[in-house]
C-alpha cells in the first residue's frame, strides 16, 4: 500500500485510526487515507511509541475498537505495524 508506505517512511507518522471510512479509492485506484484524527509523530529509532492518551476507553473520543491493534488497547503503545494491524 503507496499510501501507508509514504504516511510511515517519508512523512514519520502513524495513524493509528485505519478503517474502511478512513480509505478511499480515487479514479486510478489509488488508495487515498483520510481520518487523521488519532495520528502521531514518531522517530523511527524510539519504538515502541508511547501514546499521547493514558489508556484505551472505547467510545466515541477514540479510534475505532474494531480495527485498532492490540497493543493499543493493551498497553497503550504502538508501531508503525500497529496500522498494518486495521
């Protein structure tokens, strides 16, 4: 996927909220993503990456459960492989 490969290696950024509504097909069907509410910044050589809220509740203020990886949930941490997990 072009699109998650850009979002990871040249602009450094996981976007943590991938989902069906979060991707779009264009003309050419390239895959286009959208939703950027949860992304965040990252440095390449400080994994894990600790994430900017304390702990997972599932509601509306969060990504969606359906789709977020495990390790989000669990322990509040996250790769950019956590994307490859939605």
């Amino acid at each position: 996927m072009n699109a998650l490969s850009f979002l990871h290696n040249d602009a450094k950024m996981i976007h943590l909220g991938l989902c069906p509504s979060s991707m779009f097909l264009n003309e050419s069907l390239d895959i286009k993503l959208f939703g950027f509410n949860w992304a965040i910044n990252y440095v390449p050589e400080t994994y894990p990456v600790q994430l900017p809220f304390y702990s997972y509740k599932i509601g509306l203020l969060y990504p969606n459960p359906n789709y977020v990886a495990p390790e989000i949930v669990n322990r509040s941490i996250c790769y950019p492989q956590s994307d490859l997990y939605s």
